[in-house]
C-alpha cells in the first residue's frame, strides 16, 4: 500500500447524528472492528476518536517499538501478528519487524483510508447513557427514540445517539498514576516524548515489566545509570503467555545490556512504599530502603484503562476486571461491546494485538444480529481461516513442549 495521507483526514464522514454502531477509539481495536462490521456488513456505523487514528501510538516514546514481531507471512497464509484487518502485512507495508508507534499508526491510518472507514477525528465520549429499555441480546434493538438508544455526549456537548456502542479506547492514554502515595511524583512512562532527550545521568525505573525493562534499556544503551526496582522476587520470564512473562524481544535486549554494561542495577523484592520530593530531588522509599535520585523517577507501573464513561454500564469479576458474555457484550447492558486489550474471558488475557482481533468478528456478528441482519457465513469462514476468529477458547494457552 503507497502512503497518500491527506491533509484534512475524513473518509466517508457521516453527517447525521444516529447511527446504527458507534465505535469509541480508532486504535488498533477501533480501526480492526471497523472493518470487520464493513466486511460483515453489519449495518451503518461510524468510528469516533477524541484525537485522530492511531493516536496512542503516535504518542509512544520515539524510540519504543512494538515487541510483536511483525514478518511476511501474510502471503502463505499466515496472518502478520501485528495486522488488524485481513490481506494486510504490517512487515511489507513498513518493512519493519519491530515498528515504532510512529510507523503502526501510518499503517493503521493507510489501513483506514484504504477501506476508506467512516471516522471522525477530534470527538471525544465523555458520557454515555444505555437505553431505558435496552434490546434484549439476539433480538433487534426497538426503533429509535427518546430513551431507546444510547447517548453519547462529546466533551463540546454535542450528542450522539446510537443503538449499539462498541468501546475501543484503549489503555495507552490512562495510566496508572496512583499505585502509592507521591506517585504522582514521577514521569510516568506513557508521558516521554523520547528517553534521547531524557535529561540527567541516573535514573530509577518502578516497575520491570515490559515497559520499565523497556525504559531501562533505552537509558541504559545511552549511558545512564539506572536502578530498575520491582516487587517481585524475580523477573517476569517463567511464563509461556506472552500476557503474564516478559517477551522474547524484551528478555533478549536485556540480556544484552545486561552483559555489555554496567549501568543497570535490578532489584527484585524492592516494592516501592512512597515517592517523596526532597533536597532538590526524588526518594523512592521500598520495602528495602530508600533510593535518591535529583531526576523525577521513571513510573512504569501500568495502565488502568480508559473505561471511565461506561464503567456504571458494565459488571465485574472478582478480580476487578470486566465481565463480559460470549460476544464480548456487557452482561448488563445489551448492546454494548468491550474491544482491546481489556478483554478477559476466564483466565485467558487479550491484551495483544493477535489475541484481540480474534474477538472482531465475534462482535460484528453480534451487531449483525441485533440489527436484524443477516450473519454472511463465508465472511466468518474467512476470518477463522485466517485467524482473525476466535470463538473456542479452549485450543488457548496451551502450553508449548519447547
Ligand atoms: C506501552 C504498551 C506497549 C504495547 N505494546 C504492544 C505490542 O508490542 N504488541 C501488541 O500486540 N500489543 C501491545 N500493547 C497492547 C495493545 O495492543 C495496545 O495497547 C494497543 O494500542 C491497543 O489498541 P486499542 O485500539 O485498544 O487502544 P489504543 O491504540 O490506545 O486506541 C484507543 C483510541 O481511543 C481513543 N480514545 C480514548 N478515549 C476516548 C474517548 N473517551 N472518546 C473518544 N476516543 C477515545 C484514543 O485517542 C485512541 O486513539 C501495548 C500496550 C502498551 C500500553
């Protein structure tokens, strides 16, 4: 695919203000679901995004890349682990194995326009109301009216109505910034432009999953000294699920720093208690003892989701996270889907772009049936002959022999 980005960005834009399906977020889940409910032809639908495609990914530090690894194998049959839609080779259209966010956001952006999906930029959800009498699941949504759709109100006031809301928004963008007292302190990680232009000589990294590992091996190459604590007794690495261990990618970049240099201390056992500003810098107190620092400490402790408008619409699990059905909908609140890195279905965590679209044409077959349309078997053929549907989750997590 040849990069033609246009100046002003708004394919197939919708002029009216109900729709059949609102899609929140037009990341990767967004612009994935998006074409799956073209491909299902699952009614009309638009794709709002408060920023504009890609925009988690456009604002990753310059120099992160994505641990996935992208490879041409799209053509004999094997979808590129990194793509969001059929036919697409994230590997051959950025020539790229680990792209940065920079580079996925042109691919998810050529893929938007390609399909030319009906996308609004700059409208950003900050409410959202079900139904009064929302469509019990299967059966057709009751025609449109005061009360009988979702609403969805944008921070300017404007509103949205809609008969199905499928919620895309990511993580990337809400970070955990309040996992203990003067966390507030430090620079959380999502919030680098580039750790290049990171000023000092020393740093201290909370948290070493990927991106604490990641930030620490970005300072560590250009020289600074940097102390990695975390919680744990050892590094994430005995796992097999990419979900819960740190990744291949990840494991081999430290153990590369690791042997080159000598300026990275990890410290397991060391769980951070507080962040105190003092003498013109930062004490990180752990467990263990204290550490100093005159630079704002690194925050690589997570994301909470950016759930917020639609949180009272969904139940939970024991373990915090949301629950959903077999179609990824809200087991309150009909019509309304859940897509990303969010998802959960019992043990098994879909927080990578390969796992998660394998949920697209689940839902889209949902959308579908609940606008009354037909669900085109060949499509869904298609998308599980390609791995991009998944409705059986017990062939995952399976552990490898090697
Ligand atoms: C640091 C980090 C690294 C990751 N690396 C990888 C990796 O290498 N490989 C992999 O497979 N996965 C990776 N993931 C996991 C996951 O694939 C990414 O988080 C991916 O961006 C998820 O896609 P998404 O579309 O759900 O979210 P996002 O890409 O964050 O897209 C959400 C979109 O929603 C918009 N939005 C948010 N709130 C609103 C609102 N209220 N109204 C309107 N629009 C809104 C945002 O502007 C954004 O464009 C990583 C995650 C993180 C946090």
């Amino acid at each position: 695919m040849a990069w033609k980005w246009p100046a002003s960005f708004q394919p197939g834009r919708v002029n009216h203000t109900h729709i059949n399906t609102i899609v929140v977020g037009a990341g990767a889940a967004g612009v994935g679901l998006g074409v799956a409910l073209q491909d299902y032809k699952a009614g009309e639908f638009l794709i709002v995004d408060r920023h504009c495609i890609g925009a988690s990914f456009l604002r990753w530090p310059k120099e992160m890349r994505l641990i996935t690894p992208s490879f041409n194998t799209t053509p004999f049959g094997i979808l590129d682990l990194n793509a969001v839609m059929l036919h697409t080779s994230v590997a051959n259209f950025l020539g790229a194995e680990h792209p940065t966010g920079k580079q996925y956001a042109h691919y998810l952006q050529q893929a938007a326009i390609e399909c030319q999906l009906p996308v609004q930029a700059g409208i950003d959800i900050v409410q959202v109301e079900a139904p009064e009498k929302a469509g019990t699941r299967g059966r057709a949504p009751t025609p449109s009216g005061p009360g009988t759709t979702f609403r969805l109100t944008c921070r300017d006031g404007s509103v949205y109505t809609a008969d199905n809301v499928i919620w895309a928004a990511g993580e990337f963008q809400y970070p955990r910034t309040h996992s203990f007292p003067g966390a507030a302190h430090c620079l959380h990680n999502s919030q680098i432009a580039s750790f290049q232009e990171l000023p000092g000589r020393d740093r201290i990294v909370i948290g070493a999953f990927e991106s604490g590992v990641d930030a620490a091996v970005h300072l560590v190459r250009r020289g600074v000294h940097v102390t990695l604590l975390h919680g744990a007794e050892q590094l994430a690495t005995q796992e097999q699920d990419p979900s819960r261990s740190l990744s291949p990618f990840t494991r081999e970049r430290l153990a590369a720093v690791t042997a080159e240099r000598s300026n990275l201390r990890v410290l397991a056992n060391h769980r951070v208690t507080e962040v105190k500003r003092e003498r013109g810098g930062y004490t990180v107190c752990t467990v263990q003892g204290s550490f100093f620092s005159e630079h704002q400490p690194i925050l690589a402790t997570g994301f909470v989701g950016g759930v917020a408008p639609v949180k009272h619409l969904f139940a939970y699990r024991d373990d915090g996270n949301i629950l959903l059905n077999e179609h990824d909908e809200s087991t309150l609140t009909p019509g309304l889907f859940l897509a990303g890195p969010l998802v959960r279905h019992e043990h098994h965590i879909f927080c990578y772009i390969y796992k998660f679209r394998q949920r697209f044409a689940i839902v889209a077959e949902s959308v579908a049936r609940r606008l009354g349309l037909p669900v085109p078997d060949d499509v869904a053929a298609t998308y599980h002959a390609n791995q991009m549907r998944l409705e059986d989750l017990s062939c995952c997590g399976k552990e490898c022999v090697c």
